[in-house]
C-alpha cells in the first residue's frame, strides 16, 4: 500500500509517463544529418570499391526542368521489388508481360501482417490515394495476431505500407524496403503482373 | 529488416549501409522523446537533444560495445545531451516555456482539469535543480533501478537516493495545492 | 459523312471529359487533404508535368502518401518536386515511349543509386520488351546489398539473355531466399544468375 507520499509522486510520475512524439519531420532531419556523416567503413571489398556517390540536384525552375534534366537525385537509398503474397489456394500471377495496348485487369492480392497487439490495421498505398480509410483496405484480425485483407491492385508496380491503429505506419515485414529519401520513411513495392489467360 | 534486433542493424550500419540506421531512429525517437522533453522543459530542446543524440550514435557507433545494448548505449547520450543542452540554456537565463502541443494533448482528454495538471507539473518539474530532475525522471518515469542509473549517470548510488528524494519533497511542496485523483 | 464526323469528335470529347475526370477526381482527393497553398504549388509541378508528357499519377501519390502521413506542406512540395525530377530523369534514360510503370519502375531504380546511362542500357537490351520488372529487381537486388555496378551488371546479363518476366521473379524469389540463409548477397545473386541464363541457354549439339 502506498503511502499519501509516494501516492502524490506515483499520479505525478504517471503523468509525465504519458507517450510523447517526436514532430513528423524528425526523422528526416536526423538522416540528413547522418548522411553528411562519413559512412561506416566495416566494409566488404566489394562495398569498399563500390560504395555509390551521392548526388544532389536543385531544380532550376519549373519551366526550364524539362529541357534540362541530366541530373538527378539519389541517395544511397534502398528502391525495392517484392512479389506479392498470393492466396494460396489461387494463385494469382506469372504472365509474361504482355504489350501495352493488352487490357490488363487489377489483381487480387492478398496483405498479411502479423501485429498481436494491434485494434486496427490497414493497407495504404499508390492504389488506393494512401487512405486508411479506403474500405476495401481494411484488414481483418484472423486469429493469432495475424491480419490480412485481400484487395484489388491494379497491375503495374506499385508502394504501399501498413497502417496500425491509425497512426503507426509499418512497411511490410516480408517485402523489402523501399527507403523514400523525400519523406524519409521505409514503404514496401509491390509488383502485380497480369493474370495468364 | 524492421524485426530485426538492433546488433543486426548496427551491424549493417558498420558496413556502411547508412539508410539500415532509420530503423534504429524510428525504434526510438519517441521513447525517448519523452525523458528529454520532460528534462529540457520544451520541445524544440528537446527535438535538438535527440537528433544530436542519434547523429552522435552514429558517429560513435563503431564503439558502442554491446550492440545488443544500443538502447541503452544511445540513451546515456541522450542523458548527456542533455545536461549539455541544459547548462547552456542554464547560462543564458531559466526560460521555461510550457510545450503547447503537450498542453492541447492533455487537455483533450479532460478538458481544463489534465491541461492544468500537466502544466503545474511541467513547471514543478523546471524548478527543480536539474541534476535532481534528472534523477527524478530516470527513477520514477524511465523507471529505471539505482545501479542501472549509476552506471548511466557517473554518479553513486547514495548521491542518486538523495537527489530523488530531494526532488520528491520539493515536488510535493510545490504541488501541494494540487488535489491527488 | 457527317454521322462519322460527328461520332468521331464525340470519341474526342468523351475521351477528354473522361481523362479530365479522372484527372478531376484525383486532383479533388488532392483538393481536400492539402491547405491551399500547397495544392497550388502541387497542381503547378503536375501541370508542368503533363504538359512534358509524364505521368502524373508518381506526382499525385507522392502527394498524397505525405499528406496521409501527416507531413507539412513545404515537405510535401518538396518531395513532389523530387519526384518530378527523377521522373524527367526516368523518361530520360528509358526513351519517349515509355510506359507509366516503367518510368515507377525506373523511379525506384534511380532512387537506389542507379545511373540514367544504365537505364538507357537496361531499355536497349531488353529491345521491345517491357522494363518493369527488369528495373524492379535491379532495384531488389541493391536493396539487398548488391552494390550498384554488380546488380546492373547482373540484371543486363540477363535482359540480354532474354529472360523473360516471370524468370525474373522466381530469380528475386530465389536471390532473397539465398540472403534471408545468410549467403553473401554478391555471391547469391551472381549464382542464381548463372544458373537462369544458363537454363534459357539452346543446349549445344554435337557434344558428349
């Protein structure tokens, strides 16, 4: 039993426990910064002789960009193909690809995350404006932790991420990385392919 | 690469895959935004004491002895960060400003009762001498025990159980016409 | 005669009202999650853009994914110009007649640090096939630790060899799973590499 004491230090120290955010900029400004850094060099050889440059571009102006684009920004960022989880008992892919004037029709594709502690997970992504609120995106909880919703996605290649109880956003565990160096936020690629016929 | 525990990811950092050190950033910004907001009293302090605290880890992390123990390793930084950044702030005058976005969060949920609360709090907590508020936070809100705040601090364990208790008593003084729940 | 013409400028205007449409709808999702400053600065870079002839859709998402992800607006201008940067950049490398999943494709390959000649070279192999996925494992296998030069090396030899698409995703598949095992990623996807041109290679006759 707590004393009126420690009760008064208890509901202070609850308070100052309560969750706190860093600003939605944070994390581009620390990478930024780290970039400026020199690079780590427990390197391989191979990374040792090949460790890619940066290069930085600055627009000019709107107008004269298109005439004179040679330059373009990089940075040692991670762009990334995933196929798609496909439903076991319908397996969705593999066609060649075919001419682009063939009509293509979006695919199902199925969304897996495995969050136990999760209320709320949804799919967001280049298919659906980034809504969390699409509601053919929702996934449903199935047991164990596991979520999963199977949508539409058109084909083409695509980047989406998860988003959990609306706020945290978790790019795919199993798909790699598609590090975005203008938000500074990890999502996942998605690469749908038409369906044979 | 997300799942992955922080020795894997600093290792990959070492080997110079700079953009592996995001996950590291994202694992913890906010947890320990908390301890520097509530040490430095505002949250533009507090912003720049963390990013400072990562870019050092960073720069650093070729000597961070136990990989596994990264949080821990970053979080002593982020300590000392802010003693820094609190000494500076110190010489040019006590500022303190109540961080409005914390005061609109508290508030919403029991409007004019927690925004109130809070700010009392807040402003207790600036009053305090800081190595005192330090040892405060790293007790009763990093929750942490007096040989891991030892080792984290410098300081002795009988030096800290003073501090605390130190803060404690004029915490409850200056909060006394605060009503418990 | 007249009926033709007639039908025929209808094709053209409902063709137009369709495209304006979407472009409308899209433009609209973008109207009521931006404040007005940044949807004006938004819909300049997309004007600019369409009027190069390059997708918007890259520009829309990229300002919708920020304003879903709660960032400010000079944040969001910023990563649209960004974009459309790497896009010009994209259409550059790849040639006039390329496909909006192309040039997505080639935005992620030139994000992961490959250069615009490669992507010029990547098109040039694959002669009049589609890039897409050629690009996306290129952009895979970096991600993965294969360092630049390699990983192009690598995806032209096969675009060479003409492996077709579906190869080339059970070649990922393969690459990754060979990673997730520990294997060094160089030495994995160099390997499953050989393996995939050899197997498209025409047996040799005439040999023992």
């Amino acid at each position: 039993m707590l004393d009126d004491h420690e009760r008064r230090i208890d509901h202070i120290a609850r308070e100052l426990k309560r969750e706190e955010r860093v600003s939605s900029s944070f994390d581009v400004r620390v990478m930024r910064a780290v970039r400026d850094l020199p690079r780590h060099a427990r390197l391989t050889l191979w990374s040792r002789l090949t460790t890619p440059r940066r290069i930085t571009v600055t627009p000019l102006s709107w107008g004269l960009l298109a005439a004179s684009l040679l330059v373009f920004a990089v940075a040692g960022t991670r762009a990334v193909l995933v196929e798609e989880s496909t439903n076991p008992s319908k397996p969705i892919t593999t066609a060649l690809f075919a001419a682009p004037a063939k009509k293509q029709t979006p695919q199902a594709v199925q969304f897996v995350l495995v969050a136990p502690d999760a209320k709320k997970v949804a799919v967001v992504g280049d298919f659906n404006g980034w809504d969390p609120k699409h509601a053919s995106y929702q996934a449903q909880h199935r047991g164990g932790g596991v979520w999963s919703v199977t949508a539409s996605v058109p084909v083409g290649h695509h980047r989406y991420s998860f988003v959990v109880d609306d706020s945290l956003w978790v790019a795919d565990p199993i798909a790699p990385r598609a590090v975005d160096n203008d938000f500074g936020v990890t999502n996942s690629t998605l690469v749908v392919q038409a369906a044979q016929e | 690469m997300e799942g992955s525990s922080d020795a894997v990811i600093v290792d990959r950092v070492l080997r110079g895959d700079v953009e592996a050190f995001r996950v590291l950033v994202e694992r913890y910004r906010d947890r320990y935004a908390r301890y520097a907001l509530h040490m430095l009293g505002n949250r533009e302090d507090a912003e720049e004491a963390l990013q400072d605290a990562f870019t050092r880890a960073y720069r650093s992390l070729d000597r961070c002895e136990d990989p596994e123990r990264f949080a821990a390793w970053l979080f002593r930084i982020l300590v000392n960060r802010c003693r820094t950044l609190g000494a500076r702030r110190g010489r040019r005058g006590r500022t303190f400003v109540v961080d409005d976005v914390a005061l609109m969060a508290a508030s919403v949920e029991h409007p004019s009762d927690r925004g109130a609360w809070r700010e009392e709090i807040e402003r207790a907590l600036q009053q305090l001498r800081p190595e005192q508020r330090e040892a405060f936070l790293l007790k009763y809100v990093e929750d942490l025990g007096y040989d891991e705040m030892s080792r984290l601090t410098g300081v002795g364990v009988s030096a800290l159980k003073m501090r605390v208790m130190r803060a404690c008593d004029r915490l409850r003084e200056l909060l006394s016409e605060v009503h418990s729940a | 005669m007249n009926g033709a013409v007639h039908i025929a400028r209808s094709a053209v205007v409902a063709v137009a009202l369709i495209t304006s449409t979407a472009f409308a709808q899209e433009t609209s999702a973008l109207a009521s999650r931006l404040d007005k400053p940044t949807y004006v600065a938004v819909t300049a870079i997309v004007d600019s853009a369409r009027a190069a002839k390059l997708p918007t859709k890259p520009l829309l998402d990229k300002a919708l994914e920020g304003s879903a992800r709660g960032f400010d607006g000079p944040t969001i201008v910023s990563a649209v110009q960004q974009q459309w940067v790497r896009m010009g950049a994209a259409k550059q490398g790849l040639g006039a007649s390329t496909s909006p999943d192309e040039i997505r494709a080639g935005l992620a390959a030139l994000e992961a640090g490959v250069s615009v000649r490669d992507l010029a070279r990547i098109r040039a192999a694959s002669g009049k096939r589609s890039v897409t996925m050629s690009l996306a494992v290129l952009a895979d296998l970096i991600a993965r630790s294969v360092p630049v030069p390699t990983a192009t090396d690598l995806v032209l030899q096969l675009t060479r060899a003409g492996i077709r698409d579906g190869d080339l995703s059970t070649f990922q598949r393969n690459v990754r799973a060979d990673i997730d095992r520990g294997a060094d990623p160089t030495a994995a996807a160099t390997t499953r590499a050989r393996g995939v041109i050899r197997g498209a290679e025409p047996k040799s006759s005439g040999l023992e």
